[in-house]
C-alpha cells in the first residue's frame, strides 16, 4: 500500500513528543524529591528509555503485536508472537494492512514510547531506595512479563480485546499496569527511613512545575497520535485531553483550598497530571462535556487518594497509586457510562447513550484483571531480585543520599559560595581590599 506522507508525518511527530514525556517526568518526579537523590531518580526514568528500547527491539513487539498461528487460538488471547523478532519484517510494509498508510517502523516507533514511559512511571514509587542496578533487572523482567502480554491483551487481539475493552490511549495499558506495579514494589522495599517522622517535601518545585509542562505538552501525541490518522476523532482527543487536564487541576486547586487553606504549586502540577491520566483510556470515545466531567472527578478524588498512603502504611513515594492507579480506573470505569464513539468490533456506548450494560461490565474487568495480574507479577519480581541480589540500599546509604553513593554525582554544586570573595569548605576566607578612589 502507498505511504500517507501526512499520517506519517503525525505518527512522527506524536512518537517524539510521547518519547519526551519520559524526560519530562524525570523532571516531575526529581523535583519531588529530596536534592540527595534527585539523580538517581532522574536517571530511573533516562535507563528505561535504554533498556525497555534495548528489549522492544529484540522481541518487544512480536509479544505484544504479533499474532501465534492464524491469530485464533486460545494462546493468542494471552501472548503474541515472535514473527518480527528483531523487527525482522517491518521495513517496507504499511502498518498491519489497515488502511491508514503508515509504515510499520512508524507505528512500532509509537508504540515503544509507550512502553518505556510506562516502566520509567512506576519508579517513582521507589524514590530513595532502591539500588539503581536492581531497577534495571526489574525494568527488563517487567517490561517482558507484564507490559507486553498486557498490551496485547488489550491491544494486539488478545482476549480484553476480544471482549471489547475500549482503552483509547492506556489507561488500562499504561497507567493503572504501573500503578499496582508500583504498590507491589513500594510494598517489597518498605518505607524510607524516617517516613512519616522526617520531612520528605519535594526539593524543587520549579523542576516539578517543568516536569507537568513537559508531560501536558507531550501528551497530546500520547492521546491525539493513539487515532493513528489525522481526522475528526484525533481532533475530539486533542481537545478532550485539553478540557480533562485543565479541569482537574482547578478541582485539585479548589480541594486543597477547601481543605487546607491554601492552594500549591505541586497540587497544580499533581492535578493536571491526574487530569491526564483519567482522559488517556476516554480521549476518542467521549463529547467535550464528559471529559470536563472526567476531569473534575479525578482532580477532587485523586487529590484525597495520595493521602491514602497514610492510613494504610505503604510508602509510595511520589504517589504512583493515588494519581495513575486511580486515575486510571476513573477513565476506563467512565467509559461504561459516558463512552459516545465506540468504533471497534465489539465495543458499544456507554450507559447514558443506551449502551448495554456489559460495557461496563469490561471497563471494570479490564482494570480488575490487569491491576491484579501487575501487582501479584511485580510483587513476584521485585521479590526475587531482593532475595537474591538485593533490591534496597543500605541504611547509610539512605542517609547519605543514593546520589553520592550509587552515581558518585550529586545534582547540585553547593561547594563554593561566589559571594564577597568568600569560600566554603577548607579554604581561607577573604574579604575585598578597600580601593582608594
């Protein structure tokens, strides 16, 4: 089939801005933590652009997108197979034969972004702990178990799909996979030391504030590139992401308000990212109206759920599971009552628009059944990894900061003071010579 040059183009274009999502949110995410570990966390998000890249390549995508046999069988309803390995096969061909004119490379280029910002998500969970080399073994082994058996699930004809699950952008896929798998690990390497006792406030709200910027800037390929075309349904996801993402950060404004007097410039950045989340799985099926309303529901409930991490004693760090893992449930759970476009084999409209109930009856399965399935893998992984090479730093470690101790860098040079000719540290302190006019 002929290349679309404009489809192309777009595909393109939203393969780079979902790849600079992951930079974005090592921004995000080191902004919220404490300046001793800033790197370290950063450099969680910038290694799963390597590794998951490294393992898509080789066998990511036949896992995920590949069919077994003629694409019928029960094991093709779990796991795909292994006809591109290596992406053998993807050079010259248009995209699955399915009309929209983009080459294969493009669309596989896509959906790799996807998996590495999915992995680069569940880190921050692990924020001022975790050794950086068992995050990577960790990273490998759940992209390859969990991320792409997952997506085929739901998108490369296993059996969610089968039933109809409509998840536009991933919000099964990608937000509510990370946030069980972040509960999972937040539960194996237990709290940091001094949680609950100590200050643990973000160090830069400058980066953080960047950090959501760059995430909001991105997601509009992560949501608008998921038509795969450029028409009238790509135009409804743009502007939905838009709606849902600015309404949830004034609600995430208004409750903080309402509660504790005053509204924050991390409760901002934390709202329009909860706005996002909620939209992914909804963008493409939903009028302008029910995304203001997906939007306001989870910046009012998702500000409440990071503070759930206190009353049930898990330390997840910087609040994986309050903002993906129910902000994610928010938008697929929505689709069941809202969803006004279904456009796939099997999918309908939601409850309002005379949808049957079974429709919701997938959008909660599909959440259930994924969120379960990533937390008892991850759970089993990050477990492993801590019986056998270890998974935790050492307490003096920690205290010292995973930054000077794991990358021998620190993120900021405080050393030398440039001010009135005086120096830090050992050297002798000087003060200016007067000058004679």
């Amino acid at each position: 089939m002929k290349i679309d040059g404009g489809t192309t183009a777009w595909m393109l274009m939203s393969t780079a801005l979902v790849l600079l999502m992951t930079p974005g949110l090592a921004f995000f995410y080191g902004g919220m933590t404490r300046a001793k570990s800033v790197l370290n966390m950063m450099m969680m998000s910038w290694v799963s652009i390597v590794v998951v890249t490294i393992a898509w390549v080789l066998y990511g995508h036949s896992l995920a997108f590949d069919a077994v046999g003629d694409g019928t069988g029960f094991l093709n309803k779990l796991i795909g197979g292994l006809d591109n390995l290596g992406l053998s096969g993807l050079v010259e061909t248009a995209t699955k034969d399915d009309g929209t004119g983009m080459p294969n490379l493009v669309f596989s280029a896509f959906q790799m972004t996807f998996a590495i910002i999915t992995v680069a998500l569940i880190s921050g969970a692990l924020a001022d702990r975790a050794k950086f080399g068992a995050w990577v073994v960790f990273a490998i082994a759940w992209v390859t178990v969990v991320y792409f058996p997952v997506a085929h699930w739901v998108w490369g004809g296993g059996w969610l799909s089968t039933l109809g699950i409509e998840d536009f952008a991933g919000g099964t896929v990608v937000h509510i996979n990370a946030g069980a798998a972040a509960l999972a690990v937040a539960l194996v390497l237990g709290k940091r030391s001094g949680w609950r006792k100590e200050p643990m406030r973000p160090h830069n709200l400058t980066l953080v504030l960047l950090g959501a910027g760059l995430l909001w800037f991105g997601w509009f390929g992560f949501n608008a590139g998921s038509e795969l075309a450029v028409d009238g349904t790509t135009g409804l996801a743009f502007m939905n992401t838009q709606i849902a993402t600015a309404v949830a950060a004034g609600a995430w404004l208004l409750v903080e308000k309402l509660r504790d007097g005053h509204s924050t410039s991390l409760g901002v950045a934390s709202g329009a990212v909860a706005g996002l989340v909620a939209i992914t799985p909804a963008c493409g099926f939903v009028d302008p109206w029910a995304a203001f309303l997906i939007g306001a529901i989870a910046g009012a409930v998702c500000s409440y759920a990071v503070g759930l991490k206190y009353k049930l004693g898990f330390d997840d760090s910087l609040d994986v599971v309050g903002v993906h893992l129910v902000g994610g449930v928010i938008g697929a759970v929505a689709l069941g009552f809202v969803a006004a476009y279904p456009f796939l084999a099997g999918q309908n409209k939601g409850l309002l628009y005379g949808g049957p109930i079974s429709q919701l009856g997938v959008q909660v399965l599909g959440p259930v059944a994924v969120g379960l399935y990533s937390f008892a893998l991850s759970w089993v992984i990050a477990k492993v990894i801590d019986k056998t090479m270890g998974f935790r730093i050492t307490g003096e470690e920690e205290v010292t900061g995973v930054d000077i101790t794991t990358h021998a860098e620190t993120g900021y040079d405080l050393g030398t003071v440039h001010a009135s000719g005086v120096t830090s540290g050992n050297a002798a302190v000087t003060t200016p010579k007067k000058v004679d006019a």
